[in-house]
C-alpha cells in the first residue's frame, strides 16, 4: 500500500467524502468534564486538530472566550465557522500546527484525536512545538489512544510507556492514566493526560 501524505489535501478530501471515523458527533466526555471543573474561565486554550470542533464550540458558550480552534483542512474548518458564528472569526486558525506562529503564549493545549493523526514520525517535533506554544505553566491536557492500530494510515496508537517516555523529555507527567468515562466503544482504549510543560 502506498502511503498517504497527510497534508491538507488529504484531510480536506477525508471531510468531503465523510471518512471520519473519529467524529464523535459531540464533546468527548472526558473532556467535558475538564471544562466543566475548571473555575479559571480566563485560559488561554488551543485545540489543534480541532476538526468538527465540538470540544472550542462547548468551550466558547460556557464561558471559555480566549479558546481557539486550529486545524490544517479549509474544508472542515469553514463549516464549523459556518456553524458556529458566535466564536470570532480571529480565533478561528486554519493552519499548520508545525508552522503555526503565535503573538502570545496558551495555557493549555486540549489533545484529542490531533496526536493521533500525524505521521508517529513527527511525534517528538510535536512536543517540542507544544512546548513553545505554552506558557511557562502552560499544560497538555486530553486524551491518547491506549492501543497500538496496525495501520499505515491514522490513528496511530501507542502506549502509556511510549508516551512517558516521549513526553517527560519536555513534560512533567501529572497524569496518564485509564479514561474512566470514555465513550462506549473506546472504553479501555483511552487514556486521560496531564503534561505540565517543565
């Protein structure tokens, strides 16, 4: 099989022919229940890989307004704008993350399903780029697949050990445990995360 470039073009043809398996339909639970803890409504979060955008649109209407959404694909980010014109249109980012260049710095970056999407090959140079997006303080939170797929095209999956190692390079481990409120069908096969940049 002849390997796929994971470049826009890929992604935006993913959207027009409805190959998204990874789309929940809604917030993931997990996440929600991070939103829903958190009395600082005053962060400054990214999500890349944002796609349908589920997790920037419950950010936004509860209360979370310096939340932005990025993704590479022009198709899918132009429907959520479109379906959702109460979040303002600068912090809407249709962009590389790898080039993506920011004025000011997050305080957390909200992982799901972004990871899981780039070539594994581009896994460290992904936490490097965290890091620098993040303030001093800043922190990864979300969830990581909890399973290896052999595949050649995403999600590619990994395990805790994999993860630690990769992440406690540029990362304090506070958290990598089993999901306990994961959807029905990857109930065992996430992980939730806490990554505070070090």
């Amino acid at each position: 099989m002849k390997k796929a470039i994971l470049n826009k073009s890929y992604w935006d043809n993913r959207y027009i022919n409805h190959q998204t398996d990874w789309d929940l339909g809604e917030i993931s639970p997990a996440i929600k229940k991070w939103f829903d803890n958190q009395k600082n409504k005053e962060l400054k979060i990214l999500i890349p890989g944002a796609g349908s955008g589920y997790e920037v649109k419950y950010g936004f209407e509860n209360g979370f307004k310096n939340i932005y959404y990025l993704d590479l694909s022009s198709e899918v980010a132009s429907r959520f704008k479109m379906n959702n014109p109460q979040i303002p249109v600068s912090q809407v980012l249709i962009k590389d993350f790898f080039e993506f260049q920011q004025n000011d710095f997050f305080d957390v970056i909200i992982e799901q399903t972004f990871f899981c999407a780039i070539n594994p090959r581009l896994r460290e140079k992904y936490i490097t780029k965290a890091q620098t997006l993040l303030t001093d303080i800043g922190k990864i939170i979300g969830l990581l697949f909890n399973e290896k797929f052999d595949t050649e095209l995403p999600p590619f999956g990994g395990t805790s050990k994999e993860y630690e190692i990769l992440f406690s390079k540029k990362f304090i481990i506070k958290k990598l445990e089993k999901a306990n409120n994961s959807i029905t069908h990857r109930k065992g096969h996430e992980l939730w995360i806490e990554f505070m940049k070090k």
